[in-house]
C-alpha cells in the first residue's frame, strides 16, 4: 500500500499550526487576566463641591465660583447684576 506523503505532509502542518495558535490563545488569555480591567486603572476626575449661581441657577465647583458674602456666582457680570 502507498500512501499520499503530499496529504500527511499538509495534514502535519495544520496539526502544528492549530496547536500553535492554541497556545498563542492560551498566552493572551493569561496576559489579559494578569493585566485586569483597563476600567479599573482610569483615574477619576475630583470635581468637588458644586454651588449653584444666585443669578442664573448654574451650578458651578466651589473653587471656581466667585463668592459675595454667603452667595455664589458663575461669573462677574451676574455677581455686579445682583448687587
């Protein structure tokens, strides 16, 4: 009996092929489970405290707001309309 070496020939190649593609799968998997959710690494932004504009109702971080006695505005125009 003879037998194709032309097809065992292809069908070893797809074997090792397969089997290296297995392994590469196997090697990201194990990177993406080690590394952990990229969600998790983001920082946050602190926005902070938010007061509301006496003139208009915007409301603003406290840092950035101007403060005229116990009343916050959003800008210098609505702070000197309300005066």
């Amino acid at each position: 009996m003879r037998r194709d070496f032309g097809y065992t020939r292809l069908m070893f190649g797809i074997r090792v092929l397969i089997f290296l593609l297995g392994i590469g799968l196997v090697v990201w998997i194990l990177f993406r489970l080690a590394k952990g959710p990229a969600l998790a690494k983001k920082p946050q932004k602190k926005v902070g405290d938010m007061v509301r504009c006496s003139h208009c109702g915007v409301y603003v971080p406290r840092g950035e707001a101007l403060q005229d006695g116990d009343r916050y505005f959003c800008c210098r125009e609505h702070r000197d309309a309300d005066r």
